[in-house]
C-alpha cells in the first residue's frame, strides 16, 4: 500500500504528460440539443418567463428576447444595440399578418414550419424581414415545386421583387420552356412592358418559329390596345422579322385584324409592316433563337442491313425528319432521284443536295427542298457529275467543291446562281480528294477536313477556302488519318467525327480543331465505330447519326459493313456521349441538315 502511494505522483505526472499531448475532440449530443430547444417551447406555449410581447396587427405574441435574438439578425440588432425597443415592454412590427409572424415564431421555437400556398409569399416576406435564411430556402424550394402555368408569371414577378435568385432563374426557365401555354393565361396579360420585353428578348424562349414570338407580343398589345399603342416599336423591338417570311407576315395580319372597322387595328398593322421592313436586314436579328424549334434532315444516302452481302445494299431516296423540340421522328417527301455520298447544305432558308451516285452512276442532279411547301423540286445541273464531294454555302452562292468526277478527281469549284439559276465554274481546289468532311464558318469561310486522294491513302489534311478572295489557306494537320469523316462546328471549334482508315476500319475516333489556335486536341470517343456518319449542332449539341460498321474480329475478312439505325450526342459542357434518337431507317453517306 506504501509503495502504491509512493509511486501515485510518478504516475499523475505520466497522466498530465499523456494528456497534455493527447487531447480529446468535444463531444456532442443532438439529445441535448433537442431537449433544451423542447424545453424552451414548452416555456413559451405556457407563456413562461417570457420578457417581451410583440404587437403585430390587432394580434400580441409573447416571447423571450434571447431566443429571437439567436433566431434572427434583425432581432438581435434590436435587442443588442442602443435602439429604443431594446428596452421596451411592447414591441409593435409594421407590415406583416399575424398567421406569418406566428408561424415564425414557432419555427424560432422548434426549428419547425409549415408552407402552404396560402402562406408562402407572406412567409418569405416575413423570413426576408427577420434574415431567417432556413425558411427563406424552405419558401424558395416550395414555389420552385409549385410552378405551373398559370402561376409562373407571379412567382417570377414576386421572387424579381424579394431579390430571390434561385426562385428567379427556376421560373425565368419555366416561362421560357412553356412560353405557348403561359401566353393562354391571364397572368401573362398583366405582365409590365420592361417585363415582357425581357422575356421576347431571351434566346431561351421554347418556340417553333420567330411568327410565335411575334403573336405573343400582338396578343399582348391588343389586350388593351388604348392604352398599349404607345408601346408597340419598344414590344415589337426584339422580334426577328427576318426570319419571318414576307407573306407569312401579311397573312397573318390579315387575317387577325377588320381593318374596316378599327383605326387602333388600322394603325397596328402599318406600324408592325413598316417594322419589318426596317428590321429585316439587321444582322442582329437574323440569328435564330438558341432553343427555336430546330427539325433535323436526313436525306436519302446507302443502307445495308446487317448480315447482309456486298449486293445487297440499297441506295436511298427517303428522307426523315427529326423534331428537336417534340423528340420525335417524320416521314418527309423523298427525293426525286435516289443518292448516296451527295452533298448537303441549307441555303435561302431551304436544303440543297447536289450530286452522289446511284448503281455506280455519278449524279449531276441538284434538288432543292422548300419546307414551307414541303416539296423537292429540281434546279439546274451542275456543269460536272460529283460524288463524296463538299456542298457549302455562303449568303449568296452555293458552291460545289471536289469530289470524283467520273473516273478523275475534281479539281475545279463550281458555284450556284440562284437569280440565274444557273452554275458556273469559279476556282480550283488545293488537294484533290474525295470523302472529306466539310463545314461552313459563320464568317464565310469553308474548311475542308481529311478524305482520301486519288489512290484511296486516307488524308490528315486540312484546309481552308475563302470564297470572296478565292484563295487556300493549308492548316495544322488533323492528329488521325481518315476518310469518310463527319464535320461540324461549334463557335471556333470544329469537330471531326468518325470517318475510317485502311488499318483501322470505322473509327470512333474525335478530334477538336480550334481556330483560333490552329491546334487539334482529342475529346472522348463516340460510343459506337462510324464511318460516313452525318453530323450536326443544334442548340450546341452533336447529334451523330448512322453511318457505316464492320462487327468486330471482321475486318480485313472482306464482309460487308452494316449501317447503323443508332445516333449518339455529344455535350461539349460535359465532355460526355449519350446515346441519342434511333432513325427508321439505317443509313450511311446520307445528307444532313438543319431548318426551322
């Protein structure tokens, strides 16, 4: 027993040592938490030492100063600072409803609400007031699930005045995405002038075409057109008449107005005319809208099914039709002359094909499509039958460029006049080749990417034209070697997809070239090989559709590749592929293109 009190000072010296360089972490209990915040309730619903009483409208609520204090900025200012109420009895708050304030005071209690459509707005009312940031958020999560089409426009109209961001952006986002039906409410007339010329303004409005924005903005107007006249050049100011087709305009307003009877409609329809006159060749409106209705062409080309022989392929005439904005596919018109390895582009608001070959038969053929018409029809001919050629345009020409002519290269450009309908020849390539991909720049400049030479080496090669001066300007190489590849842009960036090589068959190769830079960088593959694939970007997403495969362990066994029904898409925000909308038909060295 000695000897252990002896020893004791040696070992509380060993314990303060072992402490002093171990320390342990707080601990803590919700249970506590919770129980304290329990107790305090209870204080307050039996009315227990509570030491203020707060005068809202003809309702008195009794409290405890230090539990507002810790609930809300506003109250612990008042409480904690010189201010006079910090030492009065009896607190009277201006501007708010009883049931919100008691709702808030329950919530200061428990960590508890309740919203409601009845309370909302009037809750992040009070929560704004009081700097309770919880319920702010419980508000704003409520509105943001509660957003239809008839209330939209109020909860932005509110959220705009409360200065509530993330209620804000989610109903901005909501009115764009329903903007047909909003306009069907009656929110959507009382909306102010600024507000409404905001929303026509957006490239976000989810709408078929630029005539719908111009409904809307009439529809509004002639709700009070007394009083509105006076608004119709500053409502009017962020439609695109340009892309309004002229006779589409006098229809309209020919049949939405009695002329005869009405100087207000008189005087409206002269002002919106004359508004389009004078708007229709401003550059700044002749961009569509990022989220426009955009429909997807796919245009005639080669399809063999998979399993299939050499023979057994098919030439194309048919031609689908994908809505972007209802996620779905339509049988168009076919062509009049079946093709594939044809070139595509949009010109004048309508497509062009020109060219391809059909049963060994190199076509000079060119078909133009009108989708106001919603028919194909022929123009002239080019001066020299083309296949795998480039087709570009420009905002007066259509220029054919390259390409098999017969049993040579093509090595002239030729270009369509469409006020002569006639083409002429109107300069030379740099590189002979064939099979290349090719995209226009919005500049007027038209890079040509990869294709095969004259012996059939696939190429790295590129290039680009300049169609006023008519001079080539080589570029950095493309890092892979392929023919058969699919092009297509997206701001200063220009994507190669896909395409195939001697060694390699189809790719699933992609490759980024920065113009600005004049440098190439490697992106993700695409999901599935493809060669002679068509491309396009629509509100800056690559779609990819079909194209040609060999199954794997096959190649250089001499089978015969299978077109692809499938299509993937490529979101450069997140660097990633997804698998996009099948085709009816399975296809491959098909047309492509983009209208409204």
């Amino acid at each position: 027993m000695a000897t252990c009190m002896q020893e004791l000072p040696k070992s509380k010296a060993l314990a303060q040592r072992y402490l002093s360089t171990h320390h342990m972490s707080p601990k803590e209990t919700n249970s506590y938490a919770c129980r304290v915040l329990k107790n305090l309730y209870s204080l307050w619903q039996d009315q227990l030492l509570c030491d203020v009483e707060i005068q809202v409208g003809s309702k008195t609520f009794y409290a405890h100063r230090n539990v507002l204090a810790a609930g809300s900025s506003y109250f612990n200012a008042m409480f904690t600072s010189t201010l006079v109420e910090n030492d009065q009895k009896v607190i009277t708050l201006q501007g708010l409803q009883p049931e919100s304030f008691q709702s808030l005071l329950h919530f200061f209690y428990t960590g508890q609400i309740e919203v409601s459509t009845e309370n909302c707005q009037d809750l992040m009312s009070a929560a704004d007031m009081f700097d309770v940031t919880e319920v702010l958020a419980f508000c704003c999560e409520y509105l943001k699930q509660q957003l239809s089409v008839d209330n939209c426009i109020g909860i932005y109209i509110f959220a705009e005045a409360h200065a509530c961001e993330d209620v804000l952006n989610a109903a901005e986002k909501y009115i764009y995405s329903h903007f047909a039906e909003v306009e069907q409410s009656e929110e959507f007339f009382d909306l102010p002038k600024e507000t409404l010329i905001h929303f026509l303004s957006s490239e976000h409005l989810h709408v078929r075409t630029e005539l719908e924005v111009f409904h809307l903005a009439l529809r509004w107007l002639l709700h009070d057109i007394a009083t509105r006249k006076v608004f119709i050049w500053d409502v009017m100011s962020p439609v695109r008449f340009p892309l309004i087709a002229e006779h589409q305009l006098q229809e309209y307003l020919q049949n939405s107005f009695d002329l005869g009877d009405n100087e207000h409609d008189i005087s409206l329809s002269v002002i919106c005319y004359k508004m389009y006159k004078h708007n229709r060749l401003k550059t700044s409106l002749m961009r569509p809208r990022l989220q426009t209705c955009k429909n997807i062409y796919i245009i005639a080309g080669f399809s063999r099914l998979q399993g299939k022989k050499w023979a057994d392929g098919e030439t194309l005439s048919c031609v689908e039709k994908f809505d972007t904005f209802e996620k779905q596919w339509k049988i168009m018109p076919d062509v009049e002359d079946a093709r594939s390895g044809h070139g595509t582009a949009v010109f004048n608001k309508k497509v062009f094909v020109a060219g391809g070959e059909h049963d060994s038969l190199i076509c000079d053929t060119v078909e133009c499509f009108d989708p106001t018409t919603g028919a194909w029809s022929g123009i002239a001919c080019m001066n020299f039958p083309r296949c795998n050629l480039a087709l570009c345009a420009d905002r007066y020409h259509l220029y054919a460029i390259g390409g098999w002519i017969g049993s040579e290269l093509g090595a002239t450009i030729e270009k369509y006049d469409s006020t002569l309908d006639q083409w002429m020849v109107c300069g030379k390539v740099n590189t002979l080749r064939y099979a290349m991909g090719y995209v226009e720049h919005e500049e007027g400049l038209f890079y040509l990417i990869g294709g095969a030479d004259y012996s059939g080496i696939e190429l790295k090669t590129t290039e680009c034209y300049n169609p006023v001066t008519k001079e080539w300007t080589v570029l950095r190489d493309m890092p892979t070697r392929r023919s058969h590849v699919a092009v297509t842009i997206i701001d200063n960036y220009i994507y190669a997809v896909g395409g195939c090589n001697e060694h390699e068959g189809a790719l699933d190769v992609v490759e980024k070239y920065c113009i600005d830079t004049d440098s190439w960088s490697i992106i993700p593959p695409m999901l599935s090989n493809r060669a002679g694939a068509s491309v396009v970007t629509v509100d800056n997403i690559i779609y990819v559709f079909g194209g040609w495969f060999t199954e794997k362990g096959l190649i250089g066994q001499y089978m015969a590749p299978t077109t692809h029904y499938t299509s993937e898409c490529y979101n450069p925000q997140t660097n990633k592929w997804t698998a996009g909308p099948s085709m009816r038909t399975g296809r491959c060295d098909t047309g492509i293109a983009v209208l409204l």
